[in-house]
C-alpha cells in the first residue's frame, strides 16, 4: 500500500472541501433514514402534550386567515377583484407561509442545532431538508383545507379553476427552493456575526407585503411598486396559484421565467456559502 | 500483517481568542484581501503554542499542531493528556466536527465518533422513537437498528419505560439508553470520549466491557479519549500523550500512562503552589505552601515506609477565625489511583474554631507506603464551599522499609498500603 496515494483511502479529512464534495449525493442518500426521522420528530414533538394536536396545523391558518379578512378585507377594505376575500387570502397564504416557515426555521439551522453539531457528523444539509421536508407536509395538510374551501365557493359559483393549476407540484418546489436558499444563506451568514438576525422576521414580513397576498397583482399599478413586486421571486408563484385557482390576476411566462433564474442563482450561491461554512461553523458559532 | 486504517498527517488547528466583535470583523476583510491577492493568510503564520496559564500575546493560539500518527487495525489507541492539550479538539477534528487548519487525515473505512451519550435525543419522543433517532443519527441506518432493537432495549435495561417519553427518565436511564444505542454501532473505527465517566459502578463495568468486546473480538479499531489512566491501561493496547497540543509520546499504553505520571511529578517539583494557576480558590483562603516533614522536623520529599512524616500546609486567610474548616488531602500513587482519601473532619471530627493563619499539620506516624512516587490533590472547603482545591499539589517518593520492624522488607511493587495485620496460627 502506498500511503502517499489517496484513492487507497475511504475518507480524507482535509481543512476545506469544495462544495461538489460536501454535496455528494451518494453521502446524502446514505444518510436519508436520519432525514426521514428528523422530520418525523419535527412533526412529532411539535404537537406532543396538546389535546387537538394536529389539528393547530389547520388552526393557525385558518386563523390567519379570518384575521386578514377581518383587517384587510372589512376594515381596510382592500379589493380582491372578484374573488371571494377568504379564499384569496387563503390561496396567497398557503405557499407564502410555507416560504416564510422554510426561510426562518432553515436560517436558525446552524445556531438551534449548535449541540447536535458540535457533538457529531452527518452531512449538515440533511437539517435544512429536513426542515423543508417537514414544513412541506405541513403544506400538504393545509393545501386539503385549502381545497375544501374552495370546493365549497366552487360550488356556490364565482369561481373557476383553470389547466395551469396543474402546475401546482413545481410552484411547490419553487418555493421549497427559494425558501431552503435563502435560510441557508442567511444561516450560513450569522454563524459568525448574528446581527443579521435582528431582521430576519422584519425582512420576511416586508417581502410579504411585496407579494400579491393581499391583493391581486394587477392592484399594484403600473408604477415602481408593481417592479417592487415582481422583484420579489415569490410574487410570480403566488400569483401564477392564484391564476390557476380563480382565472383572475396575471400569469405571465416571462415572470415565472424570472423566478426560476432568480432560483438558479441563489440556490447556486446558498450550496456554496452553506459548504464553506459548514466545517468552521462550530468554531464561530 | 496489520493495516494501517488511520493516517494524522500535519494536522495544525488555530483559533483565535476572545471575542466575536468588530475585531474579527477588520481580520476577516484582512484575510479575504489577502485571499483575493493571491496571498497566504496572513494570520496563519502567528500564534502562540497553547499554554493557558500564561496570558497570550497573540489573538491566535495553535490548539493542535504537527500532529503525525498512524493507527493499525484492531488497535486500541489512548489519547491522554491534561485538560487543554489539545484532546477533545483532536476529537473534534478526527470525527470531523471541525475542520483541521492545515494538514490531513486519510480513513478507511467507516468511522463513527461518540463524544457524548444520547446526542439529539428529544425530550418529548419516547425511549424507542429515541433509539431511532439517536441511533441514524450516529450513521445507523433504520434497518440496522430495527435488527439490533431488542439487544439495545435490553442492554439499557429500561424495557419497562421504553414508550414512555424521555423527558420523564431519571437521568442514569438517559445515559444508559444513550449508551446502549452507542455500544451497538458497528463502525470500523470507533472514536470514543469520556463517556465512560457517567453511569453507576454497574453500567460503566457493562460499558468497558462492550468497548474491550468491541476491539478485541470485532476487532475494530478505537480511539478513547480519557482522563482515568486506569482505564486507559486496561482497555488500549497504544498511547499517546498530547502536551500543549503537540505529541509528547507514543507507544503502548502502559508507557504512554507512565511518561504522563512522570511528566506530572516533574510539573509539581519545578512549581511553586502560589504560581500555580489552575488551583480554585476564593478571596477569604488561600494556600500559600505545601511540604513534607521527617520526624527530625527537616523538610524533604524522600521517604522509607515506616517513617514519621507530616503533610504541612502553610495557608493564610482574611477572616478573623475559621470555623468549619475541612481540609481534604487524596494520596495518589504513580498511576493516578486513589490510595487514601485523608480528611480531617473525619479522622478528629470539626473543632470550635481554627486559626485564621497558620500551618496544618497531618501527620502519619508510620508511613504505611510501600515503595513508589505518591501525589497529593488539596481540597478545603468552608462551610460546604470551596475554598481552595489543586490537583496533583505536591510529590513525594517513598523508599522500601522494614515498616513492620521484622527485619524482612516487603516486596516492591506488591500492593500500595501496608495493613496494620495480626495472624495465628492454631
């Protein structure tokens, strides 16, 4: 055996790693038994010791909702075209709660988990996965609420599906993307200096008032704000749902084209700041 | 022939002291420019070798460096060496935690890191869903666990609670669950830190058990991690002993365990008490010196059993009297086990009052010490806080003596103590 040679060797550890070795998909496969638990417990431990349980995964946004109706809706009286104000705000918050979820639990990945981290190894990805993972079937319940309202209003008449709602599966993994990319980037970015932290929720409410939640895409005018909006990449998914649930608002290629390159990118640079800090963070943290 | 299934070569580890701060800030951009031109980073080049005792210079200290060692197959390596050697960092690297500054380490095979029992169980998931996840995520796969699930239940002996959620574990079960999910895992190479130090006498006996089952049967290689140089003589097979983050000495472990018993009598001659850093004291207490008197009242640190000799501690302290004073001395022999545990309170009971600056005096009227190098560790405490305590204070040798006065000296290396002894034979 020749020592100098490092194919005889299963592992070398050495002080950096270029991102195509920290993303093996052959070392994250190994470990997907751990991704499944991890979700598993997410879900699990979250609703331990509460009598309705699973239910609060309805709860909380049918709450949510009735609130936006209550303020948006009667108070400030903000349009929602033709659409039924309920169902829209349900149809906007749906995707847009499942990002905003991915984004904060993902961007806390490193600094919740500091004692699982600095005790073992595992390929640190499988966390921010398993976040997406957990939050994902999260959506998957409240898309079923979702749809019984709409069935419902469907039914009264008002409404109106159309094809591009079939679409629905890649709006849902745009947003897993967008959401796990812009938490790994921020997580990787507190690692050493938290003052990002601070704005964190600040940030992800305001980029909510950026996107057609509230309000249909055409309420934005033709002015700066209707650019604003279209900046945020959630905008054109959301709205793209919403087009597909009631045939009212904007589905425009070029948007959602958009948001995919926006995609491309970030989750390019997310992998590369999430490798390089990967093997240092416990050092800084 | 064995093979050789681990490779340290050149591994530096270098972190950088105090505070994360705008400081840091300014050495970060320095580096990345220095990075963006081209250069070597900048900081790489100074720190300071990891002494804590005296106050760096630098803002970086290299915790680990030149680190070179091979492990052969089936090995069990013991990595010993005083608290801030550089040890658990050496850990850190090998299971990959953190990453090494500089230099490599070649594997083959899989290798799985225990530092601690129990990792990323959740409290409100039961001892089984526990086992599951503890259990993936020390790299075991479902199935794997799924065959192994009844031997790891039974060996945690908490089959009764089993589905019941861990929050409501004493926290001996904790470990033992934690412990018997560990001791089934079936890498090549097992790193493995003080874990051991938990549990009762019963379970750690179970647990060296395992871990000799696992090297000497399974013949898989372990890298073991401990402060108890006992058990570093009983479980491995090869030393190594870190000092001030660099390698100070390898080969077996017997060797390795002597040349650190030998380099902590060395520390203790060359050291004053009042320069020695590392003891625990408080602001009412403190000791000023310790040493041995022979029955003709002459200080020295060279003894035959049988003789008279006084522990003498000179200590002063700012409270006009002392009371409740307890004053605890633990007699060590070369290789670090406890010989006797001396404590005034239980040999006199507690007095009215004690000056408040003085010299303590305990003295054994013959010395029942067979022959050897002996440690003292100081440890007083006043009303139940501590008010001064230093491991490994003072040394002293003890030579062979007729301490039974029969004119037939007892056999070196036989025993520790003499016992005061009477036979008849009828």
């Amino acid at each position: 055996m020749n020592p100098t040679d490092n194919n005889d060797w299963d592992l070398v550890i050495q002080p950096e790693y270029s991102w195509r070795q920290n993303f093996d998909p052959k070392k994250i496969w190994r470990y997907r038994d751990l991704l499944v638990l991890l979700v598993k417990r997410d879900l699990v431990a979250v609703y331990k010791q509460t009598i309705l349980g699973p239910l609060w995964f309805f709860i909380q946004p049918l709450l949510t909702t009735i609130m936006f109706t209550v303020v948006f809706g009667n108070i400030a009286k903000i349009s929602t075209g033709e659409v039924p104000s309920t169902v829209f705000y349900m149809g906007g918050l749906l995707l847009w709660s499942y990002f905003a979820d991915v984004v904060s639990k993902t961007s806390e990945a490193f600094i919740t988990n500091q004692n699982l981290f600095s005790k073992v190894y595992f390929p640190r990805i499988i966390v921010p996965l398993s976040m997406a993972l957990s939050n994902l079937i999260k959506l998957g319940i409240q898309s079923l609420m979702f749809a019984g309202f709409f069935i419902y209003y469907y039914c009264q008449g008002g409404i109106s599906p159309n094809a591009t709602l079939l679409l629905f599966p890649v709006y849902v993994l745009m947003t897993a993307l967008l959401g796990l990319s812009f938490g790994m980037i921020i997580s990787s970015m507190t690692v050493k200096y938290r003052d990002l932290r601070f704005l964190i929720g600040f940030g992800i409410e305001l980029l909510k008032f950026a996107a057609p939640i509230i309000y249909p895409l055409s309420m934005a005018g033709d002015g700066t704000f209707k650019w604003v909006v279209l900046t945020n990449p959630m905008s054109s998914v959301i709205e793209s749902f919403k087009y597909g649930c009631f045939s009212k608002g904007t589905f425009d290629w070029s948007h959602l084209g958009y948001s995919l390159l926006f995609l491309i990118v970030i989750l390019f640079l997310a992998i590369r700041s999430f490798s390089k800090i990967e093997k240092k963070f416990i050092d800084t943290v | 022939m064995t093979n050789i299934v681990l490779q340290a070569e050149n591994i530096a580890k270098q972190y950088r002291l105090g505070e994360v701060g705008t400081g840091t800030l300014s050495h970060d951009l320095n580096r990345w420019w220095a990075r963006a031109r081209g250069k070597e980073d900048p900081y790489l080049k100074i720190g300071d070798k990891n002494d804590r005792t005296v106050a760096s210079e630098s803002d970086y200290v290299w915790v680990l460096k030149d680190i070179n060692f091979q492990v052969r197959q089936g090995d069990v390596l013991g990595i010993i060496g005083k608290n801030g050697a550089g040890k658990s960092t050496l850990l850190k690297v090998l299971s990959q935690i953190t990453a090494p500054t500089t230099g490599q380490i070649k594997v083959k095979g899989r290798i799985a890191a225990l530092l601690e029992v129990g990792t990323g169980m959740h409290p409100e998931l039961t001892g089984r869903e526990n086992i599951y996840l503890n259990g993936s995520i020390l790299g075991m796969t479902r199935r794997e666990i799924t065959r192994k699930l009844d031997d790891i239940i039974d060996f945690s002996g908490c089959a009764k609670y089993v589905d019941t959620p861990v929050k409501r574990y004493s926290s001996g079960m904790m470990v033992r669950l934690g412990f018997a999910v560990a001791s089934f895992l079936e890498p090549e190479i097992l790193i493995v830190d003080e874990v051991l130090a938990v549990g009762d006498a019963e379970f750690q006996e179970k647990a060296i058990g395992r871990m000799q089952d696992v090297s000497s049967k399974e013949g898989r290689t372990v890298l073991f991690v401990s402060h108890n140089l006992l058990s570093v003589r009983n479980l491995c097979k090869t030393g190594l002993v870190l000092d001030k983050g660099h390698i100070a000495y390898t080969g077996t472990a017997d060797e390795a365990v002597d040349y650190y018993r030998g380099s902590i009598f060395e520390n203790i001659a060359k050291t004053d008490l009042t320069e020695r850093t590392e003891a625990r004291t408080n602001e009412y207490f403190t000791v000023k010196n310790i040493w041995f008197e022979s029955d003709a009242g002459e200080s020295g640190d060279h003894f035959v059993s049988g003789d008279k000799v006084s522990v003498c501690i000179a200590y002063e302290s700012q409270l006009p009297e002392l009371r409740f004073l307890s004053v605890g001395l633990g007699l060590y022999d070369f290789q670090g086990a406890m010989v006797s545990d001396l404590w005034n309170v239980s040999a006199e009971g507690y007095r009215a009052s004690y000056p408040s600056t003085g010299v303590i005096r305990c003295t054994f009227p013959r010395l029942p010490l067979n022959e050897g190098k002996y440690s003292l560790s100081i440890y007083v405490t006043m009303k139940n806080t501590v008010a001064y305590a230093l491991a490994n204070a003072a040394s002293f040798k003890v030579t062979q003596g007729d301490y039974f006065g029969t004119g037939v000296t007892p056999q070196i290396g036989k025993g520790r103590v003499f016992l005061e002894q009477v036979w008849s034979f009828n």
